[in-house]
C-alpha cells in the first residue's frame, strides 16, 4: 500500500464529518440562529470595511442606479472588489450596491456563520472538548482587511503604516488566504463536535 | 526656457494601437465567481473616445527640457500597484457640470476645488469628487483635456490629450499617480509629466495650468464658472474621503506617515507641507505656500536664472516667472511691483511657467536637485 492511500481516508473522513457538522448546524434552531446572528453581522463589517457601506445621517434618503448595471457589476476596483451599480441613501447609512462584493461577502460571511456556529455546539456539548471561538474568529479577520481604496489598502492608510511591494502582495492574497483559513477552521472545529450526541 | 505651452504647440502626435488586457484576477483565484467575474472586467469592452470610434491614437506630446533625476527604468522600477487594477479606479469620461449658482449641495464654500480656464472657459473640479476619480476627460475652451488629481501627492495638472483618454492604471511612483492613455496604453507620471513605460516611454505631455483654490474663492474670481457635479456615472460616496479631510485637514493629509517610499526624502519641511514646485530646462524649484502667504512675492534663483513667484490672495495661489533680466519684483503691501509698475499677480510681464501645489515629500522625491525659495 502507498504512502498516499495510506492517508486517504482521513481527509475524507473529515470532509464527512463537515459536512455533517454542517448540517447539523443549519439543523438546529440554536445553531442556526448563532449563524444567522454572526453571518449579517459579518456581511455588515465586511461591507464596511471595504468602503461598500459607511454611516451617512445628513444624506437624504434616495436611490440612483448608474447605466448599463449587469455590464458594470462585473468590473473590478480592486482586487477583489467590483464597482457597484447603485448608490443607496436611507437618511442613516449608505449603501454602494455592489452585486459581486454582496455575493463575496455573503459566501465569506456564510463561512463565518458556519464557523461561529459550529463552535458554539462544541462548546455547548457536554462532552466538549475544551474549544474555544478562537479559530472561527481569527480565521474572519483576513477578509475583512481585504479592502482596498483609491491608491492602498484602507488599513495601512488609517493606521498609516507604510507599504511595501511585499505588503501589497499579501494584501491581494488576503480575500483567498481567508476563505481557505475559515474553510480549514471549519474542518477542525467540525472535528471536534460529536453530532451523534449534539443531534440528540 | 519656458514650459507653459499653448495649444497651438502640440507637434509630434505618435498613432499606434494597442490596449493591454490584463485579466490578473488568478492572482486572488480562490474566488471562483469573483475569478469568473473577474475575467468580464469591463476592460474588455471596446474603450470609445468623445466621437464613439475606437481610440487609436496617443495623446500629443512636446519637445520639452525638464530635471530627469530618475532614468526611466529606475521609473519603472520603482512603481508599484497601490491595489486598484487599470481602471478600478475610473476615470470621469463623460462628465456634467452645474452652473456657479447651482453648485452641487455637498460642496461648501471653503472645499477644495481644482480651476481650469482655457480660452476664456472656466471650469472648477471639486477635490471631493475628484478623489474617487483622478482624471476627467473634458472639454474646456474648446480643447481637449484631462484634468488629473493624485490625493496622496496633493497635485493637481492638467494635460492636453488629443482625441486620446487617459486612464488611472492603478500604480504608482513615488506615491503619484500612473496614468495610462488609451490609444497607445503608455504609462505617464503624472507630476513628471513624462512616459515612463510603453511605445511613448520618455516623451512629455503638453500641459497647462490648474489652480487648487476653494470653490467660493473660484467663483469669486470666476462668477460664469461650471463647476463639475456628482453625475460622473459612476456610484461612489462623495462626500466620504478615504483619505481624510481638507476642510478642515485631517488625516493622511495633515499627518507624517507616508503610505509608500518615497524616492528621495528630505527633512527640511513636514512631508505634507505644500509648496508651489516648478520645473524647466533650468532646474526645479519649490515655494512653500506658507511663505507665499507671508510674503507676497518670493524670488530666487534655479541655476544662474532668477525666478519670482507671485501670490495671488484672492485664490490663495502662486503663479511662478523666469525672470532672465532680473528685473525688480516686490511686493508692496498691496501691489505687485515689476520695474515701478503695478501688475496682477497672474499678469507680470516675464514668462511664466507652469506651476504645481504639492505635497513636500513628493516633490523633492521626484526633484532632489530642487532649489527652495523662501
């Protein structure tokens, strides 16, 4: 037998035992609600932080759509991030609706939620095994530093740090090195969760 | 030797094709819809001029001596993407103005805005609009123009561009602004006003003046002015400064952090002061606005050449003279005075050259050799 089939087994054991935990997440109304509550609440600081919606009270309420929006939603502004089609007021806060962006930040917040959720069943378990929201957490943070404005990434100009090419680099990693992170941290917290005893 | 061209001097058009089609989005391609997405970039639609048809040709260019202190593969060399893609920030092409009595709400008497007169059109581009954008293409006075703006430098200039479009390429030199030009895809420094890469690598732009004032000092001096409104096409949050603020000044604009090396630095000045900077076949120089303020006039010498710059109070802005005979400029108090006559500050009888409000940092990153006056 080879090294590799050796092996084998065990990622598709975990990837079963995901997408178990996974379900059973979305199962329970507990779970669900954590994902739910942790998934709009991710979308919101993912939107903000890249520049997609910011607080506006002064501004009157209003809608403007720009022309030609299924041909514009697919061009970039940065990196990972597209222009938006329209530019909503709501007399609080300001919404650049960017149909890719609210389709990236759903799919990342969706991880997030999936995480949170999972961990807060192994948490809530019994027979937990000493998990922390650590890794679900830690996993959300490169996404949302992802974002880019005009000439640099918007951390590095509000913290006024300066860049290097190398910097700049791992900024346009960022978005990708945070899905695969929030999709390993899945895998290892859904280890952790014992679905027989948290279906029960 | 003067570099104030007028319209009329824009010799060596160069015609080529060709426009880059960069899909780099595998580059962040564990987003398998934004990759998709990425590859239906807008880049890939056919990029029209004022008349419809394809650009196929490069903005004019003109034989100009200007510093080069950098060769142009140190230029190259040294540039950088900021973030954004060519076009991810989008330049205005198709912008709409508003007459001076109907400004757009948002803008305020004391904001900052960039003013263009060009045979006897007057325009006024507002920074907080600008700053999403960079460029505009316009029309002003009959000519063909671009009206540029880089936030992290502070520098405003305007470009004629033929029956060509520039675009904002996404990097940058020296923290200043790269554009590209849509007929024959040549990278220009903005502030070096010069091809640093592509078919049109060391050539020179033909420029023209444009003055950073505040919209109430513009319309003051300027009652018919158009001033640019938020109708650009595009949805953005005007209003919102990634930046910071420059009404007051705040932010990246007031503070001494840099967002990336410069090419030279200097410790004479705070980074962001403003000078008023000026290049020409005889050197470069720069003036600190702060001493213009105080002094009215400032005059110095690049080389063996005298120089004066003259403040302009009603728009707080200084217009920069080669002054070759060296005849007398002073300030009186309230007047300008050259050889015991008084003139407007925009108006003395020596040739004037064109002149650059910018961030310190910046312009001695670019001109090392500069010298300063005041």
């Amino acid at each position: 037998m080879s090294t590799w089939t050796q092996f084998d087994p065990a990622p598709r054991r975990r990837i079963d035992e995901t997408i178990a935990a996974t379900a059973l997440v979305v199962r329970r109304r507990d779970s669900l609600a954590v994902v739910i509550f942790v998934g709009i609440g991710y979308l919101a600081a993912f939107l903000w932080a890249i520049g997609d919606l910011a607080m506006r009270p002064s501004a009157a309420p209003s809608l403007i759509i720009v022309d030609d929006p299924l041909v514009r939603m697919f061009q970039r502004t940065g990196p990972a991030s597209f222009e938006a089609v329209a530019l909503l007021d709501t007399g609080v806060v300001r919404l650049l609706v960017s149909p890719i962006d609210v389709t990236i930040g759903l799919a990342i917040a969706g991880l997030v939620g999936l995480n949170l959720g999972l961990t807060y069943l192994a948490v809530v378990q019994p027979t937990a095994c000493g998990i922390g929201a650590g890794s679900g957490l830690l996993a959300s943070v490169p996404a949302l530093l992802s974002g880019t404005v005009c000439c640099g990434p918007v951390i590095l100009i509000a913290l006024g740090i300066q860049a290097s090419g190398l910097l700049l680099t791992l900024f346009a990693w960022l978005l990708p090195l945070g899905v695969v992170v929030l999709f390993a941290s899945l895998a290892y917290v859904a280890g952790r969760v014992d679905v027989a005893n948290a279906s029960s | 030797m003067s570099v104030a061209l007028q319209p009329t001097d824009m010799p060596d058009r160069h015609e080529s094709v060709g426009v880059s089609r960069r899909c780099f989005f595998g580059a962040v391609g564990s987003v398998g819809l934004a990759a998709l997405a990425g590859c239906l970039d807008g880049s890939f639609a056919p990029i029209s001029g004022d008349d419809g048809s394809a650009i196929t040709s490069a903005p004019p260019t003109v034989d100009r001596s200007l510093p080069e202190e950098y060769t142009t593969d140190e230029l190259d060399e040294a540039s950088l993407s900021g973030g954004p893609g060519k076009d991810g920030i989008p330049s205005i092409d198709e912008p709409e103005f508003a007459a001076a009595d109907d400004p757009p709400s948002r803008l305020s008497p004391d904001d900052p805005v960039f003013g263009v007169e060009l045979n006897g059109d007057a325009k006024a581009y507002p920074q907080y609009v600008l700053v999403w954008h960079e460029i505009v293409n316009d029309v002003v006075g009959d000519e063909a123009v671009a009206v540029t703006y880089c936030p992290l430098t502070g520098t405003t200039q305007g470009f004629y561009r033929g029956a060509s479009e520039f675009g904002v390429s996404g990097r940058l030199v020296n923290s200043n602004l790269i554009m590209y030009d849509r007929g024959s895809d040549t990278w220009w420094s903005q502030v070096l006003a010069r091809g640093i890469c592509g078919p049109h690598e060391r050539a020179y732009l033909s420029e023209f003046q444009v003055t950073w004032t505040t919209w109430g000092q513009w319309r003051e001096r300027h009652p018919e002015t158009a001033v640019l409104t938020e109708n650009t096409g595009h949805a953005r949050d005007y209003g919102g400064d990634p930046y910071g603020q420059y009404n007051p000044r705040t932010g990246y604009y007031d503070d001494e952090s840099l967002l990336f090396d410069p090419l030279a630095s200097d410790d004479r000045f705070h980074p962001k002061k403003i000078v008023v900077g000026a290049r020409s076949a005889d050197g470069a120089l720069a003036v600190p606005k702060s001493a213009l303020r105080e002094r009215g006039v400032v005059v110095g010498s690049v080389g063996d050449i005298p120089y004066a710059t003259a403040y302009d109070e009603e728009l707080d802005t200084g217009y920069v003279y080669r002054n070759p005979n060296d005849r007398s400029v002073e300030f009186d108090g309230s007047a300008l005075i050259v050889d015991d006559n008084e003139y407007e500050a925009d108006g003395l009888p020596l040739e004037r050259v064109i002149g650059v409000d910018a961030m310190w940092f910046a312009w001695y990153g670019f001109y090392p050799s500069t010298e300063v006056h005041g």
